[in-house]
C-alpha cells in the first residue's frame, strides 16, 4: 500500500513525460486510469502485456474523445478523480470539451495537470518541440558537452523526464496536499522549459559566485576537471571518477599514483584546483587508467572515498550486486525494469499491474467508477463513445 492509496487519477493517453508521471503516481499507489482513444483499442491478449512500460500499474478505458457522450462518460469519471493529467498542446482539452473550467465545475477539488515542453502561455506556447529543444532554450543545452565540441544532449533525459514528468508528479503530489486542506482543486502548469531551468539552479549559483562561465568543457563538473571525468580502461571499458574533495582526491592520488608520475619526471604535482594544469593531468591519468581493465580499476578503487563507479551498460547495472542488493531493478512479467522509487520503509510503493491493453478494462472501469449496469455499458459501446 503506498503513500499515494486512495487517491484516484485520470491519465489522458499521450507520449513521453505525462505518461512518466502517471506511473510514478501508480507506482506510489494511487488508483491511476489511462483514458486511451477509441481508435487504439484493437483487444490483446491480458496473458501478454504490452512492452510500453511507461504504462505500467494503470487499467484502460477506451473512449473517443471527439463525440459528445464520449467527453461526457469522461466527465463523470472526473466528478469521483482527485486528479486529471493531459499532455496536449494548450487549448486541446478546451476544445475537446474537459478543459480546466469544465472540470472543475464537476468537480471542484479537482487537480488538473497540464504537460507541455514550453507552457500554457508565452511566444513559443503552441509551437512544436521536443526535449532537445526545450533544454535548448531553457539555458541547459549550451552546457553540455566537451570543450570544442558541439554542445551533445543526455539523451531525453533533462526535458521530458526530470524537468518534465517528475516536475508534474511533484506539483500534482503538492497540489492533492493543499486540496485536503483548502478543499478546493487547481491547475498545475508543469512546462519542460520550466522544469529543466530548474535543474541548472546550482550552475546558476556557480555563475554567480564566479565558479562558472558559458564555455562548456572548461568549468568543474562539465569534464573539464582530470579528477571530474570518465576514463578509458585497457579493455575499452570505462570507469567514473568524482573526486572533488581535497581527501577524496588525496585517495586518487593513492590509488592512481598520479603523484609519482610527476616525480618520475622530476616535476612536483600542481595543485588539484590550478585550472592550467588540468588538460596535463587529465592526460597522465587516461595513460594511467589504460594500464588496467575496468575489473581491476573495480578491484582497486570500490569500497574507497575515491567517488568512483564503473560506467554501466543498462543490462549490466540491472546485475551489478549494488543494484541487486537493493532492488533497484525488478521483473514484472518477464521484463526487467526500474523498480518504484524512491523508498518508503512503513508504505512502500509497488508495480500495481503490467501495462495494459488499450481498453483493456473499459467494462470494469465503467462499473466501478461510474456504477454502470450492462445495458448502459452496451449502450454506450453501440454508440462508439466507449470501446
């Protein structure tokens, strides 16, 4: 039973981020309905979920969005939610008919979250885009990447998902909290732009105090640093090396012998943090890190004050004995997946169900939510506002 029970979600079927935060509030146990279009729904087999694992803990329910009573068997279902979550560009859900003001009129401690890359407002507002883009203009973009090098971005990782779907879980979570007090719902505009310029504050902080400039590749934690980097090993394999504290580099010394290299050479060792002498040392410790395989870089550095780690594939953190021993990773129908996080120790949150079928559970849905008998259900499925 985890800490979101008893809390009930609408999910508005859509790609990427909303999809994420849905599954985040599923995971922590809430009851969460995927509302899929009508079109989607070609049946399947229960027995073999889909591998959309975004989609995973949620039921169902097909309906067409674009007829009248469709919208209205989604009204009713909003009147018993604490929450709806839709990922449209602005002014799509209005003109389906379930904007915020409809919805709220239903039902009035209603939390509305809204996922978009650039907002519900603003020059950009109703144009396309994607992570890169919405990382681009939220001033991350710029600093990601080596030095010299065109600026390269972390996959989809910054926009859609951290600046995006854990930015709306986080405002809906915040928004359900104010609603059991005031008793009143609201809208919660959760943007990528947003959400991603929120993640740079402590860059922001550094430029401020002078710790940080716009040239990428040259400032501490961007690879410019020899004690800030990854590495490569004598088996093509690679290691992560964070070793920012004075003690924590004292331990690199010790384990890289990086200082005797320098006496090797009858030169003394510059000081950790003298900038100019960074592209020397970062140059000593690759020849050094090349000398050994990741296994024995493994052998010698875990368990230090080093920070260090292996540089994982995602098959190989899934069996690494860290990952094991904590359950980081989990199987659910045969897929392995990231388990629910974070961890609570009295509620602790679980995987509800596989991913389901578009429709999948559209009849039980129905009953459930809305208290619908056979005939309604028959009725509104002749009708082709449910499938």
């Amino acid at each position: 039973m985890g800490p979101l029970t008893g809390f009930k979600v609408i999910e508005i079927a859509g790609i990427g981020p909303a999809p994420f935060t849905a599954m985040m509030l599923s995971d922590m146990g809430a009851d969460v309905i995927r509302v899929d279009r009508s079109a989607s729904v070609f049946g399947g087999d229960p027995a073999a979920p889909p591998l959309e694992l975004f989609n995973r803990g949620r039921r169902s329910i097909g309906l067409d969005l674009k007829s009248p009573e469709g919208v209205e068997v989604l009204l009713e279902l909003v009147e018993g939610a604490d929450a709806l979550i839709e990922g449209f560009r602005p002014g799509v859900a209005e003109r389906l008919g379930f904007g915020p003001e409809v919805c709220l009129e239903r039902n009035p401690k209603l939390v509305f979250g809204r996922m978009t890359g650039w907002g519900q407002d603003g020059p950009y507002a109703l144009t396309a885009g994607h992570d890169i883009n919405y990382i681009a203009l939220a001033g991350v973009l710029a600093h990601l990447g080596r030095e010299g090098e065109k600026p390269t971005p972390p996959i989809n990782l910054v926009g859609d998902f951290g600046g995006g779907g854990m930015l709306l879980a986080f405002g809906t979570v915040c928004a359900l909290l104010e609603a059991t007090k005031s008793g009143k719902g609201q809208v919660v505009d959760a943007a990528m732009v947003d959400g991603s310029a929120t993640l740079m504050t402590m860059m922001w902080a550094f430029k401020s105090l002078g710790f940080w400039n716009n040239e990428r590749g040259t400032n501490l934690l961007d690879t410019a640093a020899h004690f800030y980097d990854t590495y490569e090993c004598a088996d093509g394999q690679f290691v992560s090396i964070g070793a920012i504290e004075p003690q924590f580099y004292a331990e690199l010394l010790k384990c890289t012998d990086l200082e005797a290299s320098y006496s090797a050479d009858s030169m003394d060792l510059p000081n950790q943090m003298d900038r100019t002498a960074w592209p020397e040392m970062k140059d000593r410790l690759a020849g050094i890190f090349r000398t050994k395989s990741r296994d024995e870089w493994c052998e010698i550095m875990e368990g230090t004050d080093i920070c260090f780690a292996p540089v994982l594939t995602m098959d190989e953190a899934a069996k690494h004995p860290h990952n094991v021993s904590r359950g980081t990773f989990t199987e659910v129908a045969g897929i392995t997946q990231p388990a629910p996080a974070p961890r609570f120790d009295r509620t602790p949150g679980e995987i509800q169900r596989p991913p389901s079928h578009a429709g999948q559970h559209t009849d039980e849905i129905l009953g459930e939510w809305l208290g619908a008998d056979a005939e309604r259900i028959v009725g509104l499925r002749s009708s082709g506002a449910v499938a």
